[in-house]
C-alpha cells in the first residue's frame, strides 16, 4: 500500500505517514439499546467500494481528517479537515 | 546562578566544542575554528544547534513572519528576547532547533525524509512537517544569502539522535558542526 | 586495472563489466547451477538471467555481467564444490531420474527424515552464501519528480527528452552504466537515433540514474530503485521515486530456445553476443553457429561476426535442433541431418516485452499472436509504456519448444521441459499452479528467461491456446535486491531525557522503554549486583529521600475555556471542577469500558491544564483528545509539551526538607497538601511543583524547563547529600508503587481490564452527563465481575515470574502481572488477576511457580502504609 493522501492542510503525502482510524461512524445515544452500542464499538461496515474514514496526519500537521476513500482501489475522492464539516458526536 | 543547555550540550562538549553563554544558555561558540567551519559550510554541509531561539505556538495569526503549522496554527520563533504574543504557549523548551546549512543539504535531507524539497515545493521561508530520520520535524527553509539552509524542529528528547544521523549521512559531504561564531559569520 | 579471481589474477580494461573481464581471460564457466550442479556460462549478458551470479568482494549474487569493474576487486565463484571447473556435485545430474520435479516432497514423507537431509539439501542447492558482516553502510534515499522513466535506450531517452523540452522535472532510470540501450551495440537497431544519446547528456536537467535498477512500480507511482553504490564504504543505495507520470521504457529482451544441452557454456542468445563484441570488443568464439529464422537479424550477426574474424559455420532453423554436444563447454550442434562442430552456438530467440513493471502495477498483458508476445493492454492510472516493452518492434511467431527431452527452461532452479510436462501430468496444469509446483519462474531471474517457453510448454501439453494459458502474476522485486538495501541504514530514533548525561555519569544502568533509555538502577562505586542497587535506592526512598527522573511522562499542555469539557468528556473523572492549584489522578477508558491511559491532571488556571500520561501511550492520549476535538468547535488547544519539561519526583520522609532549601515555595503540609499543585521557582528555574505520591511517601513531581533540568537535578541531589539522599531507578520505583498496590496500566491491565475489575470504580464519576465509555461503565457498575484484580503475598524470598499462572482447586484461575520481593513485608508480593470469589482479604489462591503450585493469600489493601498516612504527612 502506498497510495497518496491529500492532507488538507499539508498537501498529498504517501499513506505511511498517516495513522488509519477507523471508519466514519455516528456515535449511539447513551441510551441506546447494547446491540446498538456493540454496533458501534466493535463493527465495521468494511465496504468493497467507498467509505469515509478517519485519518491522523501523524508525520505532517498532526491533525485528524476525514478522507472519502474506495477501499478496492485505493482512490482518494475527497480528504476533508474534520473539524470543517457539521455533524455531532 | 542557573546552568540552562541544550539536548546537544553534551554531543557538542565530545566534540571540542568551545562554549559560550548566549541568552542564558550554554552554546557552542566554536568547534575546530572560525575559518574552517565556515569552509565546510560553504563547500559542502553543516550543522548548527540553535535551540535557545525562542519558540511561541500560537491559534492566532502572528503579525511578523509565522510558521504555518495548520490551519489557523502558527509557530512564532525570534532569536531572543520576543515578548509573548497574546494566548500562546511557549515551547521553546519543547524543539530542539538544529540549522542545517550548505550547497549539499538538500541531498542529505533528501536520505533522511520523504519530503519534496525541491525549490518548487519548498521555497525560501516556508515551512513543512515531515518525517526526517523517523522523527517528526519542522522543516524551514531559511536560506542563508544563495546557500540552502534549513531549520528542523525535533522535539527535545530525540535531538541528539537526529543529530548525530545528520553528521552520519552527510559524511560523502564532509558534515561537520559549526558554531555561534561561524554561524554569524555566514549570517553576514 | 586488475580483479582476482579465486586465485587468479584478471587484467580488466576500463569499462569492462566483471564478467567482460573474465571472459576475455578464458573464463568459460560462470556459475553451477542450482540443482544438478550443472557448468553455467555467459547468457544474457544484459543482468536479465542466473547465470554469471558471483561473490563480489563478499557480497553473494552480484549480477557480473552488469556491475563495472573497480580495481583491486575480490571475485569468487559460487554454489560449486570445489571449484567452478571441477565441481563434484555435477554428479547429481546423473541422478536426475532420482529426482524429479516435487521429489522431496514425495519421498521425505516422513518428517525425521526431511530434517535430517534438509541441511544438505540447502547446502547442495541453493546460490550465494549470506555476509557475515554488512558490505558498507546501506542508506535509502527518496525523490520527486514529475515524470519517471525507467529504460534508457532510444524510447527512454526519446521520451526523456520530450518531457524534459515541455519543462518537466524528469529522472531516467537505466540498469547499464551508459544509456543507449540496444543502439550501442546493434548497428541496425534503429534509424533516426543519430545523436540521441548526446542530447540527452546535454540536458542537463535531465537526472540520469545509470547502474540503477527498478525493482517494483506500486501504488501512486512510487517506484523501488537499487543505485549503486555511491562511494567508498558504502553499498547499494535504495531510492523511493515518487512520480506524477511513469513511462516504462524497458525495451523488450531475448529468451533461450529450448534444445537438448541449451545451458551448456558457449550457447548464448544473439544480443549477449553482440553485447560482448560491440560493448567489450570481445570475441565471443572462433566458430559459431546461429540458430535463427530472421533473415535480417541472421544477416545482422554475420556482418558482425565477419568484424571480429568469427566464422559463421552454419545457420539453422531451431525445428532442425537435435540438441548441443559438449561437456564443459559446447563442442558443437547436432543437427536433424548434420553435425557442426562449433564453440559457440548463438541462439535468436523470441523477444519479450519487458512489462513486469506494468503487470505489477496493475495492468494487463495480452497475448498477441502475430507478435508472438504478451503486450500490455489496460495500463494503470498515469502510468504509459514506449518502445519495445509495448511489443513496438516484435513480431515474429512464437517457436514451439521441443517439450519431450530435457532441455532447460528455467536457469535459475534447473527446471527443465520434462520437468513441466511431469507437473501437468500430475494435475498442475493451471500456469499458477505449475510454476508453484515446479518453481520454474520463480528463481533469481524471475521468469525472464523462462516464463514464455513455461507458458508455451504448457500450453502445449494442455491442450489449450497460450492466450487461454495466461500469463503469470509478476510480482516485486523484480529483479532480486538485496535485504540491506531494503532494510537502509541501522539508525532508530533514541528518546533522552534531559538527564541523560547526568544519569550516565551516576553509573546507570540503561533500560529501553519504547524509543527512550530510562535508568534501570544506579551502579555504585563499587560493581554491585543490581539486587544491592535496587535494595539501597529503595531504603533511600522510604528511609530518607530519593529521586527518580519522570521526564519520560507525557505532557500536555491543555487550554481554552472548554478544556474542562474535554478532559470530562475523554476522562472517567470530573476535571472541571477541579480548584486551580489541585490535582486529580486521571483514568481514561475507551467506549467500551477498557482502560487506556492513566496519569494526572493539574489545574493550573481556570482555563489551563496540565496533563501528564503513561511514558508510552503519549502520542495515543494526544491523537484520542484530538479525535474528541475534531468535529466541535470547542475552545481547547492541546499542546504537546513533552519534551519542553524535564521531571522528577523527590520522595521520601526527608523530600521536604530537601526541596524546602531550593525554593521559596511552602511546602508544609497545610499550604502545600496532597493532590495539589504550585508554580515556582526551584533553584531559579521555573517550576511546576506537583504532590503526587507514586511511591507512597512525601513527595513532589517538580516539572522545570527541559534546558535547566539537569541543573535542578544536580541541585536537589546536592541539597539532599545531607539527608542521604540517592538517584532511584525504574527497579526501585516499580518495587516500591507494588507495595502500594498501584497497578500500571498495559502492565497489569490488559486489552480487556475495565476500571471496577481493577480495583479503580472510584475513579469513575457515574454522575457525569456523559463520557467516553459510560454507556459501558455504567453497566459494569452493576454487572457482576469477571475477574478482579487484586494483591496476594506468599512467604518466603522466591518471587513469581510476571505471567505465572493462578490455580484454584486444580484449575486456571488467573494471572500474576507484578510481583516482586518486598524488603517491608519480608515476602515475596504481587498483582494479580483472578476469579471474583477469590477477591476477598486472606481468600488462599495457588501460583504455579516453575513446574509448583506454591500457595498465596489475597489482600485487597496495599501492602505498605494501607492508610496513607505517609503519602500526606
């Protein structure tokens, strides 16, 4: 593996510098019932296709970004700097 | 009366270093001699520790010239004395400032990091993070008149390992250490 | 220039490669091969085929035939007992029907056996003989550009210049010393290349890598590059070319024509003859014969061998073949209605494109019939292929090999065509599957030379179309590199304290802990064994006072007037309640109960923290915040601040008297209590004073400017020297938190430890509106345990090994994480995780110690002053 990430704010670096975290997921109310919970700690959807993903740019500017990935081939459509986008966790 | 050195104190006393007190901290002032330094310098690479350079980390966008470290993230580093810009934190004691200048610099970096320093990608006065020998730096280009020059930020703990694999790969160059004294000589 | 050779001294003209030299001082016998030990001579002479593999200065493998000759080098031959000319193990050869393709599968059924000639087996076969020491510093390099060329002959080099006039930054990537490809050394090779290779010279910015081979194109156009060796003392140089556009230009090369006796000394393909002649002025024989159909590529040779006063014997078309005669070289070919006697045998083979670089990027190869070759069809993103290795120049029909006889196919592993035809009879008649059984394709080599005629063959016997056969996968590297190369230099970062000299100067014995070096224990003067050290560095700490560098810690710096809303959302506990000038042990869990970190947080302002986490998970706790951060707007800045602070932590009964002549602060008890935290000035540097109590006595984490650490440490020691006071390591430190219970988190907590197991349920403020990981905790709060983390002691000096096992009534029932000889209780005690109904004061447990199950009791409390009375006096 060693596709190229455009770090939003360092431009595009090889994958090797990032820290991969995980898939983009929606965090459960705390009331929430256990599977769902077990749902979110544990379970992935793993797409053969597109995903979005948690990235840590840990060689660069050391911040987190959100990159719109196809996990087949490895194509980057879109990196975005999280902390840009709405949504609540 | 307060004794304040750098990560690289030590490395510079086992290689002769000469030293003299600069803004409260021991700094090598010189290693073989002025003139020859600045000969190896000027021929081939050398390398500088200027880690008593003050360093502000700052969310607010710094009047004078700022490093970028991301968005709306900024590094003030000044030769001392600097009064602290308004909400920023004082790493000073956090990097280690090492200035690698000469022709062959950019071949040595080029050994030890994966970053594009090439003059399109990397001109005067800007500023990238990298891996630079496996440890993370804060790359500045700062030319030195027409001679390449480069600030690396590593934090403290790591310097003296930086260091000495700096001195190792730039051996085809004839790396060397150079002082304060060499230091403001080249700076003009 | 001179070169020896075994115990021959070789005269070398300059620009002669290795193999150019010996050849044209009668060396004949380049190699024996893999298998049958058989005589190996001159193939390629391009660095495509096994062939010419020699030691070179005591570096295995070295492609001879491409690596330029440097004066005063020592060359051996390989893989041969005792000597290439006489090699004892060419006897195996006879024993081929003994060993045919798979056969130590097949006869080594049973595993004694296959361990007992295993070793000979590797002996016998195999190649070069791994350094005992490194040939010179390997380093690794990297480089951009905006387009990368790989192959340097006329489509190379045409392409560079193309690129380079449109103002692109180009690197030209060539595996021979000079560029130009086949236009040095075949006269017919093309029109319109006049001049070429001196415009590309001319271009300046054109960065020409020469001697250097691509070994694999990857994802995003990174390419592996081998450069030579760059000066003296060093070794190969392994460069990481990262390129907008890749054009592959890597010309197409010549393979052997399968006959009875095909690999015998003095058979060559057509190019390494004219390689030898035009690259070399070498004679490559006296008396040739050429096996060939082209008329014009025949008639090429001839004019070629008339200039060198080579006479042509015969030319034949290979369906004549019978096969070569001769028993260390060739002697001559024996023809279906002749015989020629000969010393040389020139073999016009098929060309392949050499498209390894495109198939491993992902792109396809076709067959194409009229052109007798696979070519690349769908090309990966920005990736293109010029010249011959995009079949330009090739068609001819493809030879059908004579399959039945056994006539080499691959060089590398002695697989010959009989050899493919048994695999397909034995059912491997899948191209994958016959090149995994057979190993054909699969050697130094990697199927250069052998996997079209590995293809063809079994086509042939399948029955089915070489298009339908396939082509097999390519793979880097491609060719072979060696493992320095790929492993670069020896350097790994080091992580030093700011104490670090002063630690090496008080006799410290070194700990690795991840990248840092942390004093283990301090040798006395004298050489004590380390039990002694550790047993006076702690009797300092609970008799007197000790000091312990902690600048290994973690530290953040916290601010913004939502860092109280951080730190309680990622931590179990409440932080922004916390008064400035407190501190408050810090645990933190994931969502799903598992504890993560702990350290502790001090509130320094009202919208300033100071965070302090375990030496490892630094970089983990600072990209976790960071996560939490990401989506909000909050106002917090997290800074990491590590290295910025060196720290230590003076403890002992006398730490206040010690610290009390260093700094103006007011240490007593009431103003400065414990859990609190105070900013001032110790020995003039400023200061961040925190009362923790790790240890279990009196003490002060004093966290001042990384610069004046040292001076601080040598301060405090001197202003202790009254009091008794030592320099304690990590030994001594761990010994002493044991007593006192403390768990370490990844040392007693594992992947599945949760904070009410481990004993640490009041770290956990339920009351909280919500936190990482309360949905879990707040079910384990009432869910029964599985497991408890506890304390047990059990008599006597011998201390169980971390890890040893806890049994109950004959069965597993926990784990030992800590344990070590506690010098208060005069026992050996420890940590350790066991069943719930065994967490209870007294309950008796079991610990298989070395084979014994040694009786324990369990104590929930800690085992040195259980009421803390010591901790905030």
């Amino acid at each position: 593996m060693s596709f190229l990430l455009r770090c939003p704010h360092c431009g595009e670096r090889s994958v090797y510098e990032y820290r991969f975290g995980g898939e983009v997921k929606q965090r459960p109310p705390l009331d929430a019932p256990e599977e769902e919970w077990a749902n979110y700690r544990y379970y992935c959807a793993d797409a053969a296709g597109v995903q979005t993903e948690w990235w840590f740019h840990r060689d660069g500017c050391r911040q987190w970004l959100q990159a719109v990935r196809n996990t087949v081939s490895n194509e980057v459509v879109e990196t975005i700097l999280a902390g840009k986008t709405a949504g609540a966790r | 009366m307060l004794i304040q050195r750098s990560a690289l104190f030590y490395c510079h006393q086992r290689a002769g270093a000469h030293f003299v007190t600069h803004h409260g901290w021991q700094m090598p002032d010189v290693f073989s001699s002025l003139d020859e330094e600045v000969a190896l310098v000027t021929s081939g690479v050398g390398i500088a520790d200027v880690s008593y350079r003050i360093k502000y980390d700052t969310r607010i966008q710094p009047a004078g010239p700022g490093w970028s470290l991301g968005f709306g993230h900024f590094l003030v580093v000044s030769e001392p004395p600097l009064d602290p810009p308004e909400g920023a934190t004082d790493v000073t004691s956090v990097y280690a400032d090492l200035l690698m200048a000469g022709p062959f610099s950019r071949e040595v970096l080029g050994k030890l990091s994966s970053l594009n320093l090439s003059n399109e990608s990397l001109p005067n006065l800007s500023c990238v993070q990298g891996s630079v020998a496996h440890v993370h730096t804060i790359l500045r280009r700062e030319d030195l008149g027409s001679m390449p020059a480069f600030h690396l930020l590593v934090s403290r703990e790591y310097a003296e390992s930086v260091w000495q694999i700096i001195l190792q790969s730039g051996r085809e160059f004839q790396a060397n250490p150079f002082g304060m004294k060499a230091l403001q000589s080249l700076r003009g | 220039m001179k070169i020896f050779f075994g115990k021959r001294e070789v005269e070398a003209r300059p620009g002669d490669t290795i193999a150019a030299a010996l050849y044209r001082s009668g060396q004949r016998i380049f190699s024996r091969s893999f298998k049958y030990h058989r005589p190996r001579g001159l193939v390629c002479a391009a660095g495509k085929c096994p062939n010419c593999m020699m030691n070179v200065d005591g570096v295995p493998n070295v492609r001879t035939c491409i690596t330029p000759v440097i004066d005063g080098m020592k060359v051996k031959g390989q893989n041969a007992f005792p000597s290439l000319e006489h090699d004892g193990l060419s006897a195996t050869q006879y024993l081929d029907r003994l060993m045919p393709v798979g056969w130590y599968y097949k006869i080594f059924t049973s595993r004694t056996a296959w361990h007992a000639v295993e070793p000979f087996i590797r002996r016998m076969a195999g190649l070069g003989e791994p350094p005992a020491v490194a040939a010179g510093e390997y380093e690794h390099g990297w480089l951009h550009c905006d387009v990368a060329i790989v192959g340097a002959g006329y489509a190379g080099m045409t392409a560079a210049l193309e690129a380079s006039e449109r103002g692109s930054k180009v690197t030209l990537i060539d595996d021979q010393s000079e560029p130009g490809g086949q236009l040095l050394y075949r006269k017919r090779s093309r029109s319109g290349a006049d001049g070429l290779i001196e415009r590309l010279k001319a271009r300046s910015e054109i960065r020409v890598l020469q001697g250097s081979y691509c070994f694999g194109l990857y994802e995003g156009n990174l390419l592996g590059v081998v450069q030579p060796a760059q000066r003296p003392g060093t070794a190969e140089r392994l460069l990481h070319v990262r390129a907008g556009h890749v054009v592959v230009a890597t010309g197409a090369y010549e393979t052997p024509l399968v006959f009875p006796n095909n690999d015998l000394p003095g058979v060559m393909l057509a190019t390494a003859a004219q390689r030898l002649m035009h690259l070399f002025g070498l004679q490559p024989g006296r008396r040739a014969v050429i096996i060939g159909a082209d008329e014009d590529r025949v008639g090429e040779l001839r004019d070629d061998f008339r200039e060198k006063g080579t006479e042509v014997v015969a030319v034949v078309s290979i369906e004549d073949v019978v096969g070569a005669t001769g028993g260390s070289e060739v002697t001559g070919l024996r023809c279906r209605n002749r015989k020629f006697s000969c010393d040389l045998i020139v073999v016009c083979g098929p060309r392949v494109p050499d498209a390894g670089l495109i198939a491993q990027a992902g792109g396809k190869l076709e067959w194409n019939q009229l052109q007798g070759a696979f070519v690349p069809t769908a090309l990966p993103h920005n990736v293109s292929v010029v010249g011959d290795a995009a079949g330009e120049t090739i068609s001819a029909a493809f030879p059908p090999p004579a399959a039945g006889k056994r006539s080499f196919v691959c060089f590398c592993s002695d697989v010959s065509s009989k050899d493919l035809c048994d695999g397909v009879a034995e059912g491997f008649d899948h191209i994958e599957t016959l090149k995994r059984y057979t190993t054909s394709t699969m050697g130094p080599c990697q199927g250069r030379m052998c996997q079209l005629m590995t293809i063809g063959i079994c086509a042939q016997e399948t029955g089915r179309s070489i298009a339908d056969t396939g082509v097999t996968t390519s793979r880097p590297p491609n060719p072979s590199v060696t493992l320095g190369a790929l492993a670069g230099n020896s350097h790994h970062p080091v992580r030093r304290t700011p104490l670090h000299d002063a630690h090496e100067e008080l006799g410290a014995v070194w700990l690795d802990m991840g990248d840092w070096k942390r004093p283990r224990y301090y040798r006395t003067a004298v050489a004590t064994p380390e039990k002694e050290s550790v047993q006076g560095e702690y009797w300092a700490v609970r008799e007197r006072a000790g000091l312990i560098d902690v600048s290994t810690l973690g530290k953040l710096d916290v601010r913004g007037s939502d860092a109280g809303r951080l730190l309680d959302k990622v931590y179990t506990h409440h932080f922004s309640d916390l008064r400035p000038g407190r501190a408050r042990y810090a645990l933190m869990c994931d969502e799903a109960g598992v504890i993560l970190d702990d350290g502790t947080i001090s509130r320094l302002g009202d919208d300033r923290y100071f965070v302090t986490t375990t030496t490892g998970n630094l970089d983990f706790v600072y990209q976790w915040l960071e996560w939490h951060l990401a989506e909000t707007s909050w106002d917090v800045r997290v800074t990491n601040v590590t290295g910025g602070f060196g720290a230590m932590n003076i403890a002992g009964p006398k730490a206040r008297d010690v610290l009390k002549k260093l700094t103006d602060c007011d240490l007593s008890p009431t103003a400065f209590p414990y859990m609190a935290c105070r900013q001032a000035e110790v020995s003039g540097a400023r200061s961040l004073l925190l009362r923790v109590g790790f240890v279990g006595e009196t003490g002060w984490e004093v966290h001042c400017p990384a610069e004046a650490a040292e001076f601080v440490w040598g301060e405090l020691l001197e202003a202790g020297r009254e009091f008794g006071i030592r320099p304690f390591g990590i030994e001594a430190q761990r010994l002493l938190r044991l007593e006192k219970r403390h768990l370490i988190v990844g040392v007693d907590t594992d992947a599945l430890s949760t904070p009410y197991e481990a004993d640490m349920g009041w770290a956990v403020k339920l009351d909280k509106q919500d936190f990482t990981g309360k949905a879990a905790l707040a079910k384990f709060a009432s869910a029964p345990p599985r497991e408890r983390l506890v304390g047990f002691a059990l008599p006597g000096t011998n201390v169980p090994e971390d890890g040893c096992a806890v049994v109950v009534d004959g069965k597993l029932a926990g784990r030992v994480t800590s344990s070590r000889y506690s010098p208060v209780k005069q026992m050996a005690i420890g940590l350790a995780w066991v069943r719930p109904e065994k967490a209870r004061e007294g309950a008796s447990i079991g610990i298989r110690q070395s084979g014994r199950l040694v009786p324990a009791s369990v104590t929930l409390r800690p085992f040195y002053d259980p009421e803390g009375t010591r901790l905030r006096t």
